[in-house]
C-alpha cells in the first residue's frame, strides 16, 4: 500500500474503533431498553467516526492537528447520533470534545508558532457561543442550550482555519436546518412546532464550509 493511502486509512480505523467503544456512554441520554439501543448505535457512530477519520488526515497539517481533528470528528459522530435519537447534545459529550479538540491545537499552535490560529480559535469559539445564545433568548423553540453549548465547538474548530470558515460554516448551519423543517412540513410529517434536531445541521454545514473554501 502506498504511503499516502496509509495514514488517512489508519485515522479512520482508529476513529472507527474509538467511536465503537464510545458509544456505551450514550446509554444514560437513550429511552426505553438503552442498552439494546446503544448496541445498535454501534455501528452509524462507527461508520460516521469512520468518515471524520478521512477527513481529518487530508486536513492536517501535522500529528496534532491530526489528532485534534480526528478527536472532534468522533465526538460529533456521537453528537449526531444523539441528537437525532433524542434531540439533546449532553454537556459530557460537548465538554469532552471540545477539550479534546483544544489540548492538541494549543500544541500545533506551540508546535509551529501558530497562536494568532489559536487565538482565533478561542475566540471564534466565544463569538458563536454569544450569538447563538442571544439567538436562543430571542427564539427559544429554535435552539436550546445544547446547541449554544455546542456552537462553542463549532466555533473553535472552524475558527482554527479562518474567519471566512466561520461565517460560511454558521449561515449554511442555518441554510441547511430551514432546508430540512421544510421538506418537513412539506411532506406534511410535522408542522411549524416540530423541532429540528440543530446538531446534525451545525456539523453539515461545518462540514460543507470545509469542502467549498478547501
């Protein structure tokens, strides 16, 4: 096997694997028979974790980085799959990935003397935390406290590439929510008070703001 083909393949095994382990930790947030539920959850998060793997080793630009994205990646796959199960993102989870996330840039940062990255990072961070959380006074029936919380990481992650990642990731979040509520009502599956799951939407359009500002 060729050597570039090596590292994006492992990152995914590994973020598979780690995604599959983790998923137990689901259990506590799932209704009815959590533990048949979370077994069956095995596989999506894997697969999803999988999928963050390729991703992350074609953007990193080093070990941390590579580690840091990987990370995040397979704490959204969980993220995602809860959230659509049960419409929550738990602050375990957040806090979990979003230091995981943190820990290894502030090393690339160290690393290749990259702090105005970092710092953009952090501060992104707290732009969308304080701007989903107005958004959620203002509208409370659009977004709770999950999606403030996970707008925190979001943030930090996208703001690790630039301002421009930013604000592309955030406006197609929204784009992308609206999109689904109304292929929703128009399908006639739900009405204007059905809630929409704004996780899978955040980590969409962070994926989409990647791929079109590559």
């Amino acid at each position: 096997m060729s050597e570039p083909f090596v590292i994006p393949l492992a990152t995914a095994l590994f973020a598979a694997l780690l995604g599959w382990q983790l998923t137990p930790v689901l259990r506590p947030f799932l209704e009815g028979d959590s533990e048949k539920v979370g077994a069956l959850l095995r596989v999506p998060v894997a697969a999803l974790a999988a999928l963050s793997g390729l991703g992350a080793a074609n953007l990193a630009q080093s070990a941390a980085e590579l580690v840091a994205f990987a990370a995040v990646g397979t704490g959204c796959s969980l993220l995602v799959v809860i959230d659509l199960m049960v419409r929550r993102l738990p602050d375990v989870l957040v806090a979990g990935t979003t230091v995981a996330l943190l820990a290894p840039l502030a090393v690339a940062a160290a690393m290749s003397d990259e702090w105005s990255a970092f710092g953009r990072s952090l501060f992104a961070a707290v732009v969308l935390l304080l701007g989903y959380f107005l958004l959620a006074l203002i509208a409370p029936a659009g977004l709770g406290l999950g999606d403030v919380k996970f707008a925190f990481l979001i943030g930090g992650f996208l703001g690790w590439f630039g301002w421009s990642h930013v604000a592309v990731g955030t406006v197609l979040g929204f784009v992308i929510n609206g999109a689904i509520a109304l292929m929703v009502l128009l399908s006639r599956r739900g009405s204007r008070d059905t809630q929409i799951p704004f996780g899978p939407s955040m980590v969409l359009g962070t994926i989409c703001a990647l791929v079109f500002l590559r």
